[in-house]
C-alpha cells in the first residue's frame, strides 16, 4: 500500500500536470529554474559537510556524512534531460544516498545541451572520473550513480572507461535511467496516462538539443544500442508508472546478455525517480536504503 505522503505528492504532481500545456516549444531556462526550484523543496540531512571542488577542471562539491570513511566514495551524475539540473537541484538525494552507502559523494555540474552537446557531458564525466583515479581514490571502493539522464550518463562513463581500459568502479546504480533517445520503448505509450512528471513533446525536444544532429542510436547517448560486455555490477531502480519503464527493463536484460551482474528493482506505481523525495516519503527512503546496501556490498 502506499503511503500517504506518496499519494499527496502525487496529487501535487497531478495538478501540475492538469494544468502544464501538453504542448508547444520549450523554454530551457525555464525547466533549469524550475528543476533547481525542485530540488530546494527537498531538506539536506543534517551534518553533512559541503565542500567545492574542481574536478579535472569540471565544477563539483563533495557531501559528507559525518563519521564516514574516506576511502568509500561514489561520483553522482544528475538527471534533468541533459539540458537542466544542477548540484544544487541534486545535493539531497545524494546526500540521502552518501548517508545510505556510508560514503563521501561527489555531484558534479557536467556541462549541458544546448550549449553544449553530446558528447561534452560524458567528456566531462570521465575527465571527473580520471581525476577521482589521480586523487588516489581506489576503483574498488567507488561507485557512479546517476537519475534519468545521469542514469544515462553513468551508462555511457562506464563504457568510456571499459573501451579506454581506464580502471572500472565497483558498481554503477541507475535510478529510472533515460538509455534510449530513439524513443522506441512500449511503455511511452502504455505509461503515458499515469506517468505525471514526464512529458513526450519535451523529451524529444531535448533529445534533439543533446543529439545536435547526431542519430539518436548513437551508443554512448542511448547506451541501450551499445555494447556492455565487461560492465560492473549494475543496479537499476524504476517505478512502475513511468514512461521510461521499458528503458530500464530492456537495458538490464541487455546487460545480462552480454554477462554483467545486473539487477532490476522495480517498484510498484512509483513515479519517475521518486527517491528525490527521499526526506518525504518513507518510499524513497526505502529505496535509497537498498542503494546504500548495494554500494556496501560491491565497494
């Protein structure tokens, strides 16, 4: 059953999406405020310590969880369609998820589309990644996660590093991870009526804008058409009611295939990347707790 703090952020979702044109052109100054608008909602966990970085040259800043053992981190690749999202609009579900792994995280502001397309954002990602390496972070004890569009990302870092022979981390987590920009899967049409975050005419505006011209199968954007053989165990978390259900099912059983450890958690009527509510409702909580234990066991 779900609890009610779901069923009342549902509503609120559900409202907006009465009211959110259905659609017309997209304003990506809009969705960056409104997302950082979002994340600010959200409380930080007490204690953790914020610190800035610069990363192999890419902006970052490190949460910590008091008492944590340095040498446990993980990299966290925001979400936000590769045209929006910040640190600031994902420093609390990735300090929710440093307290859960009992590690130090690094958020990082990878540069975004339009400015910047495909492939600056995984450049990016692996520059912050070949840093961590040079910072004497041992790849055995670290770990990349990434939500939507970061899920992606984390995807599309992991086979850089795999096809670079650059050391792998020890897991990758993807929560509700955006892995096909062709738009091909089935539950774009059999989610559409219950899923209240995503919109379609908005996704492919922005895959568009990320692609910069490039075919949407292109691998390390759509890493459902790449090929990960040798990828780390995987961890993969999505919600029932999400258009992009498909995108995690077909990916994990893709993974499999090609012999990586890889894990589906699927739960029940949960909308896209509900753990970013993590302070709210005891689902996210619960599912960062599975993420925490994960991290725990693999790094």
């Amino acid at each position: 059953m779900l609890s009610w703090q779901v069923r009342l952020l549902e509503l609120y979702f559900r409202i907006q999406h009465v009211f959110a044109p259905k659609a017309g052109e997209t304003d990506v100054r809009k969705e960056r405020a409104e997302l950082d608008g979002l994340g600010s909602m959200f409380k930080l966990p007490r204690g953790i310590q914020i610190v800035k970085e610069l990363a192999g040259g890419v902006p970052a800043e490190w949460l910590i969880p008091p008492g944590v053992s340095p040498g446990r981190v993980f990299l966290y690749l925001h979400g936000g369609s590769y045209i929006c999202g910040s640190i600031n609009s994902h420093r609390s579900i990735a300090a929710n998820i440093a307290i859960a792994a009992k590690a130090r995280a690094l958020v990082i502001d990878y540069r975004l589309a339009p400015e910047h397309p495909h492939p600056a954002a995984v450049e990016d990602a692996v520059a912050v990644y070949k840093w961590l390496l040079g910072n004497k972070v041992d790849p055995k004890h670290l770990a990349v996660v990434g939500d939507s569009a970061g899920g992606g990302l984390t995807l599309a870092l992991l086979i850089s590093l795999r096809d670079a022979k650059i050391p792998l981390p020890a897991a990758g987590i993807c929560l509700s991870p955006w892995t096909d920009l062709a738009f091909t899967g089935e539950s774009w049409k059999s989610k559409a009526a219950v899923d209240l975050i995503i919109y379609d005419y908005k996704e492919l505006a922005f895959a568009k804008m990320y692609l910069g011209g490039l075919d949407p199968k292109t691998p390390l954007a759509s890493p459902l058409y790449a090929d990960l053989k040798g990828l780390p165990p995987l961890l993969v978390q999505v919600g029932t009611d999400e258009v992009l259900l498909s995108d995690s099912t077909r990916l994990v059983e893709s993974a499999k295939q090609a012999g990586v450890n890889a894990v589906i958690d699927e739960w029940e009527k949960m909308q896209h990347v509900w753990q970013f509510a993590a302070s709210f409702i005891p689902e996210g909580r619960r599912a960062i707790a599975r993420i925490g234990e994960f991290i725990d066991k693999h790094a």
